[in-house]
C-alpha cells in the first residue's frame, strides 16, 4: 500500500506566518483551559470545605 493521507510540516525553525498564528492561538486556548480547570477544581474544593455538594 503506497498511498497515505500523511503529509510533512513545516520544520519549527522555518519562519511561517500561518504556523506563528496557530501556535500563538493554541497556546491561548491551552492557557484558558488550564486556567478554567483550576477555577472549576478550586470552586469544588471550596465547596466541600463549606459542607456543600457540587
């Protein structure tokens, strides 16, 4: 079977605008995920400390 769906990617050193934006864009969302997790894990915490259920 020769045929693939599998193509290569830019090398990282290479200076591509599009790669810069998605790389700038997924550190973004990766921060606001972490960031999202720890208020949700924090407010969870919080609740048990007051004898409440989430």
């Amino acid at each position: 079977m020769t045929d693939s769906n599998v193509f290569k990617l830019n090398k990282p050193e290479q200076n591509d605008p599009l790669q810069e934006v998605l790389r700038e864009e997924a550190h973004k969302m990766l921060a606001a995920a972490i960031e999202t997790e720890v208020r949700c894990r924090t407010a969870i915490v919080s609740l048990k400390q007051a004898g409440r259920k989430y």
